[in-house]
C-alpha cells in the first residue's frame, strides 16, 4: 500500500458505465444492456415508451390498456434480448410485439366495448397532446395536433396503425413492412389511403388548407 | 422494373387531375422513399398538375403536424421493465410450497383436535361449518387468481 498517495483514487469507469446517450444506436445499447449495464438498460427503456405506447393507445384507445400493453411489450424486449439481431433498430421489434399484445387484449375483451379514445380537445379523461408551450408549435398548433390525433382515432384500425407507425413514429417503409407482415408495395399504398381518409375526416370536420398551414 | 412492381400494389389508378397516375407515389415522394426514375416522374407530374399538387401540399403539411406533436407520456414511476432475478423466483417459489405444506399441515391437526376434543357435537358441527365456509371462499379466490395467472402480464416484474 503506497502510503504518499494520501486519498484512494476511483478507478477508471469501466466502458460500460461512461455515460450513455442518445448518440449511441440501438444495437450498441443492447449489446450494453445484455452484459447487465443497468444505464443502458435504462436508456434502451426511455426510447422504447414513447413508440410503444403511442402505438398502444391508438391501437387500444385506453390510457390504462395502453400503458400495460406497452410495459408488457417492453418487459419482453428486455426478457429477449439475446434473440436481437445486431444492426437492426429495436423499434420495430418492440412495434410488433405491441400489436400482437394489442391484438391479444382485444381477443380477450371481444364482449366489452371500447370506449372513444382520449386526447382530444377537453372531452378526455385524460390529456396525452401536450401543449405546453414549446418552440416548434403555436397554441393554435397543438389544437391541431390534438384534432388530427382525435379525428385518426375514427380510421379503421389498419390505417390508424400505418399513420402513427409512419407519421408519428417515423419508420421506414421496409420497417413497416416488418411489423405489419405485408409487402412492401402495400405499404405505401395502404399509407397513402389512410392519409388520404384521415384528410378528408379533417376537412369533414371544418378543417380548410388555411387552417391546417397555421399549426 | 421487378422492383417497381413491388413498390405499388395494385394496378396504376386516375389521379385527382383524371390522369393515369400512381395516385400513391405522392406518399412515396413525401417519404423520400421513391427510386429515381419513379421521384423524378413524381417531381414532372406536379410541375404540371395542380391537383396533386395541392393534395401533396396538404398531405405534407398533415405529416409536419404529426411529426410536431409531442404527448403527455406516463411518468417513469410508473414504468417498470426489470424481469425478476433467478433468485427472486426461486425464494418465491419455496416461499409457496413451504406456506402450503404448513397450512395443511395446521389444517390436518386442527381437524383431528376437533375430531378427538370434548366439545359436543353441535360446538363442533358449528366450528366446522365455520371453517369450511372460510375455506370454501379462500378456494374461490384461489381458483379465479390461478385461471388468469397464465395471462398475468405482471408475473415476471420484479415490484
């Protein structure tokens, strides 16, 4: 025991415990997560809630089914890790599973009927846009976003689950065609139908071109 | 040109303008997600259609929307995605079989203290009625909890 060095000096983090950020990919994370990084584990979670449960609840259109469906799916992710393909991005992976379990849930609850989605303009009972005020929308921006997210929740389900893929989460056309299991071709035209019907509930609904160009 | 086949499903349609035109390359193009040959087709047809050019100009502006808006999300406590340990299953299990072994076991020697005490016949024909119809609702509860327990989304969450 060196007795000049009068206060024991940290040793070097290991490369697993340098800090994780939002720069590292998906395959870097899990790699991390699966020899036990618990800050890996942790970042792979925060990227994961946003997709899946935004999935969830235009999917089931409860706040509470969807939170479950979506920690259910997460709880899977991190149980199968191992199964992960390196390169690929979890998000579709994780997509996929909330859909079955979505599809799962529905099954289960065939008898009950689903009661209208909230998130839309004072009639929820409980909020998801939020509107607090942010650079990149006006108030009259998210009034906006709220009535698109209140008037996508009228589609048919097969196009309310394109959109938010798509347009909410920004998946790629091969990705969605992943998680949707139908050919690339369909994808794009099965998109363009449901932005298309999603419009034209909008402009049902007293939305002009002007109005939209605002938000 | 396989690959442009596999691009569109289904037959080329009549665009808002009336022409033959792939109505959904206008998604595609939105997406940057054409070939070359099919965005600069897209890219010619607007410049000389203006139908599809104001259904691009809405559809781009509902993406923009989408892509802005920005959602309330449960808090973190409220998440949970940590699978119980090896070891946490293993302590509940023995926990389970240890307590059911013990309460046969009280169960077994409370029923032969009855059978073999001095009570009258009606004392104890009113201490088993009322034991039984405890257990009979214990047995109830147990039963529905087992029959979802296979569909117990919680099961594996360490809490």
């Amino acid at each position: 025991m060196a007795l000049s060095q009068p206060f024991p000096t940290r040793p070097a983090a290991p490369a697993s415990a340098r800090s994780i950020g939002p720069d590292l990919t998906d395959g870097e994370l899990v790699a991390r997560a699966r020899r036990g990084d618990g800050q890996a584990r942790e970042e792979l979670a925060r990227r994961c809630r946003r997709p899946a449960y935004l999935l969830a609840l235009q999917l089931l259109r409860d706040p509470d089914d969807a939170l479950d469906v979506a920690q259910d799916a997460l709880l899977r992710v991190f149980t199968h890790l191992d199964g992960f393909e390196p390169g690929r991005s979890v998000q579709p992976w994780l997509c996929t599973i909330v859909r079955n379990r979505a599809r799962d849930l529905q099954r289960s609850r065939r008898r009950r009927p689903l009661e209208p989605l909230a998130g839309a303009e004072g009639e929820s009972r409980r909020e998801v846009i939020d509107r607090a005020p942010g650079p990149e929308a006006t108030a009259a921006g998210h009034q906006l976003q709220a009535r698109v997210w209140r008037m996508l929740a009228e589609l048919p389900a097969a196009q309310r689950e394109i959109l938010v893929l798509r347009d909410y989460q920004d998946l790629s056309y091969d990705e969605i065609a992943g998680v949707l299991g139908v050919p690339l071709g369909t994808v794009m035209s099965r998109l363009h139908r449901a932005r298309k019907a999603l419009k034209e509930l909008l402009v049902a609904d007293g939305l002009t071109a002007a109005g939209a160009s605002d938000g | 040109m396989a690959e442009r086949e596999d691009r569109l499903d289904g037959a080329e349609g009549v665009a808002p303008c009336g022409r033959r035109f792939p109505e959904e390359l206008l998604s595609g193009y939105l997406d940057g997600a054409l070939t070359q040959s099919e965005d600069q087709r897209v890219r010619l047809h607007l410049e000389d259609c203006a139908a599809c050019r104001v259904l691009y100009d809405e559809l781009k502006t509902l993406r923009e929307t989408t892509m802005k808006t920005r959602f309330v999300l449960p808090a973190d406590d409220q998440w949970d995605e940590r699978p119980r340990s090896a070891l946490s299953r293993l302590f509940r299990g023995t926990g389970w079989t240890l307590t059911v072994a013990w309460l046969v076991a009280v169960a077994l020697f409370a029923a032969w203290q009855l059978a073999t005490g001095p009570e009258s016949a009606v004392e104890k024909l009113a201490i088993f009625a009322g034991v039984s119809a405890v257990a009979v609702l214990f047995l109830s509860v147990l039963i529905d909890r087992l029959r979802v327990l296979p569909g117990d989304r919680y099961r594996r969450v360490k809490k």
